[in-house]
C-alpha cells in the first residue's frame, strides 16, 4: 500500500493524479503499489527521481545493472524490506547503505534500522525500476515462509486435523512448518528425520552433502513424525513396515512436492523427503554444463529419429534433470512422447507420463510393452534395471522410435559393457545406440568468498593438467561466508563424458573389446572424460581441484 507522504510527493510533480494514485492505493498492506506507476503513460521515473534527489539532497543511482551480493540484499528481511521500502545495496563493519525510490521514509527507517544493526544507516534514491529488480533477488526467510505454507488443496498446514492416535501440538506443527520452510529457503534436496537412541536429529541434503541443522528433544521425536506422516497421508498407526507418501505445498508461491519415505528402525522410524521444486528443474539444456562439442554430439543423439540414448551416472548426479531437458527438446506437436518413470517427479505438459507401480504389476517392462502399443514417436524409461527391460528398450530403438534412459555405471564406456552382460548381443548394441552421457555434479565455489589459492605446477600435472596448460591455471576456493553457510561451495554444476559410437567403437564392441579398450578408442576420437571434463571446470574457476578430484576419482585407466 503507498504511502500518503509518498503520493503527495509525486502529485506535486506532476507525473500522476490524485485520482490514479488513489486506485492503485487500494492494495494490501504487504503489496508494492507503486511498481504500478511504471505503467502510467506520463511517469518518468528517471526523472521523478532525479527530483527527489535534489529536493531531499540525496545521491542518485540507476541500479537497473547493478550486482548485489545475495548474503547483502538478505542483510534485511522481506517484511521490513516492503515495511521501510529499503534495500541493502552495501555492507561495511561500521554502515549499511539502502537503496529507496521513497523519501518520505527514509526518517522513520533511519531511525529503526540504526537502532536494530548498531550501525550508521545511510540511504540513495535510485529508480522504481531498479528497485523492484533488487527486490526480485530477495528471498523470503524463513519466518516470512512459515506462516503462509499451504497445502495445494487450499488448507492451511497449520490448521490441525483431528487426531486421535497422536496429541500434535502446536509447537510440533510449527517445527515441521519451519523445517519445510528452511529446506525451501536452503534450496536443500532432501530433509532426514533420524530417531536413536539418546538424541533425534534433523539434517539437510545442501549440494550433495548432509548437514545437521537441528536436534530437538527427543520428546518431540514421535509427534514430529507422526505430523509429517499426517502430511503425507501414511497410515500414522503403521509403524513396523516402510511407508510412501507425498506433501505437495505451496512456499511463498511456488509449488513445492516433498516426496516422503518412512523407515522403521532401531529406534523409532526415520524420515527422507526429497524436495522436487519445478521452479528449480533446468530445462535448458545449455546451462546444464555442456561443453559445445559434447552438446553438439548429445543433441545429434536425440534429434536421430529412432535409436537409443543413454544417460548414465550415480543417485543424485542429475540425470532426470539431463533427460527431461531432452524431453522438453523433443516435446513439439508432432512428436508422441511417453515416460515411464518411478516416480515422475516433475509434470511436463504435453508429455504422457506413467508412474510405476509394482503392487498392480506396472513395472518398466510392462509399460514399455503398453507404450509400443500407442503409436510412440519417443519414450523415455526412467531406469534399464534387468535384461528384460533392456532387451525391450533396444527392440524399440530398432524399430523406428527414439528410446531414453538411463544405467548406473561408472562411466560411458562401461555402459556398453553393461548391456553386453545383461544378454544383448553385441551387433544389436551397435545398431541401437546413439550416444552414450555420463555424468556428475560438482560443488560450484561460492562467488561471495572465492579466493585465489596456491596449488603447484608439479601438483596440477599430477591431477592430470598438461605442463604448458598448468603454469597458466588460478585455481580458487571458497573460504566460507554466511551466504554459502561457511562451506566455501554453493550451487553445483554438472560435468559429462558423452561418448560417440564412431565406426572404431563400433568394431571393438562387435568384437567383445572391454571397457578400457573402449575408452581408449573413444579418447582418440575426441571424447573428453569426467576428469578432463571437471579440471575444465577448476581451469575455468567454477569448481575446487579437490571436488574435481572427487568426482572422477574412478575415471582413470
């Protein structure tokens, strides 16, 4: 809602009427109104501010291209932001330094935010426009989150249901409430709930790696789960076999699905939800970490009209988010495209999308079978997990439809070995295959805290740079800083091998060549390996030698 010092301010500009102010005055209290004026045809807003500048003798700034360190503009929270219209821009030990388009509250703020940092408070004007571009940026806290997380169905979650087998109380509603809300917030891919003996823990899976974020009593132990359970629409009197279920809430209006798993141990039953957060599902394929040629080289594999591509790696290496960029690529009106997946994690419109059940006899083989029934252009498998599967997916790919999944091997050479094992006659592999992607995901150094780091020439050799290429590397790392919560990493970035079937590949698969043969071949005909792949990374200050080092330490021949 706009400010009645403010709208006086802009009346006697010029730039809007009384009565245009008055309407769009009429929002919420928590709601911007202002971004509005950016609408009307006689407002300048560079110019409105220019005189706001000079009337209250303050700096002016076009922000519209500045950079803002996340750790800064989340120095304030959301709710004071929109209260005081005050944006951090700025951080020292002794100021803080805010950017406003009002004025009029610069007074009132001053005074507060002074009082509440313990430091000098100073203020620039800057524009609506650049404005509402740093608000974008500002991510909701916690507290913001926990008081508006809604299941989809419209019912609030902290609106409690009847309960007889469980007294939940609201303390226990608003933990679970506030944990779901900083997993959101710490863009975590999965929350354990882990029951022993003495202590109840809570941890967080950031970037690949668990960190305990709470222990709270072990009093609460039972009503912490059975609230969840509750969320998930398990069966909270079951608690001697594994349970599935599912929370799908809306977080400050995103839609966010928890997937949840309960499993009876030792000591009470532990929890794993795994976020699946459509806003976060990187659909475009060119900023998923490809190398150009390796890109070039997978979308020649998936543009083919039949065959079959792979994408091969660990749990968590990111190879449904690599698939359903494929997916997203090939979803045109006259492609028929079907998945089957366990589960499906994201909904793609426009795409046939089949869960796997076991209980009712849906397994991969059986919706495959189903899929060759309905005239399918493309199918994607969520997993080649048997030789049944297997001997399905390369029937398909010889049979005019282009087939998707994926294996858990080391590396692209070994898939090929894989198959081999599971019973495929090698002539079937080398006609059916298209091209095969390993792949893994690396921590990405926190942009707040790098720093350059020594590393010696001899050490760079002998994690596999070349000489000339090693006496001209930087190679950094984080040092830790509240935005990365002091670990130096924040984000991850994938690193691939994608291997070609070129004609040399295809002889040594015919003839029984083992993986390292393969591999060798493939690397003459210019396939970058993970390792190679993730020193371009630490070459290019995206990723630490130690986390390169890590992530291909089984890419060696």
């Amino acid at each position: 809602m706009i400010r009645k010092e403010f709208i006086e301010i802009v009346t006697n500009t010029g730039m809007a009427t009384l009565k245009e102010l008055r309407r769009i005055s009429m929002g919420k209290e928590d709601e911007i109104s202002e971004f509005e004026l950016l609408n009307m045809p006689y407002f300048d807003e560079v110019k409105f501010a220019k005189l706001c500048s000079e009337r209250y003798s303050l700096t002016f700034i076009d922000l519209r291209n500045a950079k803002v360190p996340a750790d800064i503009l989340s120095t304030l929270k959301k709710k004071y932001v929109v209260k005081f219209r005050a944006i951090p821009i700025q951080k020292t030990a002794t100021k803080i330094t805010f950017a406003t388009y009002d004025p009029s509250v610069i007074e009132e703020a001053k005074k507060e935010l002074s009082d509440s940092f313990k430091k000098q408070v100073d203020f620039i004007l800057t524009n609506i426009s650049s404005w509402k571009k740093l608000f974008a940026g500002i991510k909701d806290s916690v507290d913001d989150l926990i008081n508006n997380i809604q299941e989809i169905t419209g019912t609030n979650i902290g609106q409690e249901e009847s309960v007889k087998a469980e007294d939940i109380s609201d303390d226990v509603v608003t933990f679970v409430n506030r944990l779901l809300a900083e997993a959101f917030v710490k863009k975590a891919s999965d929350i354990h709930v882990e029951p022993y003996e003495k202590i109840f823990r809570i941890r967080l899976r950031m970037d690949g790696s668990l960190v305990e974020v709470a222990q709270p009593p072990k009093s609460m132990m039972a009503s912490v789960i059975s609230r969840i359970k509750i969320m998930s629409q398990m069966d909270i009197s079951e608690k001697r076999k594994p349970q599935d279920g599912r929370i799908k809430l809306l977080i400050g209006g995103s839609p966010i699905d928890y997937r949840v798993s309960s499993l009876p141990t030792l000591f009470g039953e532990k929890i794993v939800m795994r976020l699946l957060d459509s806003s976060n599902l990187q659909l475009d394929m060119t900023k998923l970490g490809f190398e150009q040629k390796q890109l070039d080289i997978f979308l020649e594999g998936i543009h083919r009209p039949y065959g079959m591509c792979l994408v091969t790696g660990p749990t968590g290496s990111g190879k449904t988010t690599t698939l359903y960029s494929a997916i997203a690529d090939l979803n045109t009106p006259d492609n028929n495209v079907s998945t089957a997946e366990d589960p499906v994690e994201f909904n793609l419109e426009g795409i046939n999308q089949v869960n796997v059940r076991k209980d009712v006899g849906l397994t991969f083989a059986s919706a495959l079978k189903a899929f060759l029934r309905q005239d399918p252009d493309i199918i994607m498998v969520g997993e080649i997990r048997d030789a049944e599967v297997g001997e399905i997916a390369v029937e398909a790919a010889l049979t005019g439809h282009l087939v998707l999944s994926t294996l858990h091997t080391n590396d692209a050479p070994a898939t090929v070995t894989r198959l081999l094992n599971m019973g495929i006659e090698p002539f079937l592999v080398v006609a059916a295959l298209n091209v095969i992607v390993a792949q893994r995901l690396c921590r990405k150094i926190c942009i707040s805290c790098r720093e350059e780091k020594e590393v010696s020439t001899d050490e760079l050799i002998a994690c596999g740079f070349a000489p000339a290429s090693a006496e001209k590397i930087k190679v950094y790392h984080g040092k830790g800083c509240a935005a990365c919560n002091k670990t130096g990493y924040k984000g991850r970035v994938a690193i691939y091998e994608v291997l070609q079937v070129t004609p040399k590949v295809r002889e040594l698969i015919l003839k029984n060549g083992s993986t390292d043969d393969i591999k060798r071949q493939a690397i003459r005909d210019g396939m970058k390996t993970l390792r190679m792949c993730a020193l371009t990374k630490v070459a290019q200050g995206l990723t630490t030698l130690e986390e390169a080092l890590a992530n291909s330490a089984s890419d060696q021949l």
